[in-house]
C-alpha cells in the first residue's frame, strides 16, 4: 500500500490549492462598512422624568440627548 507522502507533487498540489483558497478568500478592509453596533442607546428613569444616554462603544464617550435628537453622535453636545 502506498503512502500519499510518496507522491509529493501531489502533496505540493494539495498545499497550493488550500493556500490560495485562503489568500483568495481573506477578508477585506473593516474600514470601508458601516459600524453596525457601535452605539448603545440607554434609557433612565429618574423621578418621572426619562435619560436617554447614548454610548460609542468603540470610543467609550457617553452622551445625554436632551433637545439633540435626530442629530448625528458628532453634533450631540451632551452634558
């Protein structure tokens, strides 16, 4: 019987074919989409009277949204 090992162009084939599924494959830049989850929006109550906090998660900046609703993360002055 014999061993695969002793036929190594085909063991050679075999590498190449794997490696170029892998390179060809690979993933691209994250850069160039949108960053779905980036923001968490929370919601306190305090009295009667409701907080909305909205948190970047990839910078770590919190901000309340009083009147800046509707406003790009940016823009939202906060507190």
């Amino acid at each position: 019987m014999k061993s695969m090992f002793e036929k190594p162009a085909l063991v050679l084939l075999g590498i190449a074919i794997v490696l170029a599924f892998l390179v060809l494959t690979g993933a691209d830049a994250i850069d160039d989409r949108p960053q779905v989850g980036r923001y968490r929006l929370t919601a306190v109550v305090r009295g009667n009277f409701p907080d909305l906090f909205i948190i970047d998660t990839a910078t770590g900046a919190v901000k309340w949204v009083g009147n800046d609703e509707g406003k790009p993360f940016d823009q939202i002055k906060g507190r």
